[in-house]
C-alpha cells in the first residue's frame, strides 16, 4: 500500500462510514489511488471531472449514473458534489489538483462521511497552497 491509499485508509476508510475512496487527479484525469476493492475506470475519472467543470446544473437537476448506480443530486457547487440512491451515496470533492471520491453504503451514516471527505480535501488545499 503507497502513502496515499494510507492516507485514504487512515482519514477515510478507518471513520467506518467510508466504504471506498479514490483520488483522481485533474491534470490527467487519472485515478491517483484507491482503496482495496474501488476499481475506478478512466472513464469514471473522466465523469466526475466532466460533472465539476461542463455539466454542475446537469448534476445539480439530474443528478449522476455511475457505477451503473443513478443519484439523485443532494449538493452540487464548484467545490462538492453530495449524491444518494436509497441507502447509498456517492461524495465527490474538488481540490486545485484533485478531486476526493468516496462512496458509503447502508449503515453508514453520509454526514460523517461528508465530513470525512472534506476535511482530507482541505488537508491537500493547505498542500496546494
């Protein structure tokens, strides 16, 4: 395991209210890293950076397929992107380099997976800067 799917483990995984977690990074669009199990397509990097910079209204008032999974959109600006189906949910948060994906499942509570995801997204803004 690389220092980066540490970090997504120790920040993300070890809440118990991650079920998996990526990094994409945007000058590429390729996934950086991911957890055990979270097998991201480059076609999946490439939706989610498309879902930030051409199509946020789309999301925001149709919500996303990924993962053949549709979400409806709870949150969507030029900074996160909040999406449920039932009992499963998909986080998408955007840095100036990356963009943090985590998804959580049933049992999990999505608050404290939002939380989750964005203070790890402010760790690589302080980075950035």
């Amino acid at each position: 395991m690389n220092q980066i799917q540490s970090l997504l483990n120790d920040c993300l995984i070890k809440t118990k209210h991650v079920e998996h977690a990526a990094i994409i990074k945007l000058k590429d669009e390729t996934v950086w890293a991911s957890t055990p199990g979270f097998n991201l397509q480059p076609q999946h990097a490439l939706l989610l950076s498309s879902a930030f910079f051409k199509n946020l209204l789309h999301v925001r008032r149709e919500g996303l397929y990924f993962k053949e999974q549709h979400y409806k959109c709870v949150r969507a600006d030029e900074c996160s992107i909040y999406l449920k189906n039932e009992d499963i949910g998909l986080i998408a948060v955007k840095t100036d380099s990356y963009i943090l994906v985590a998804t959580y499942s049933e049992g999990m509570y999505p608050s404290v997976c939002v939380e989750a995801v964005e203070k790890l997204a402010n760790y690589f803004r302080d980075k950035e800067n």
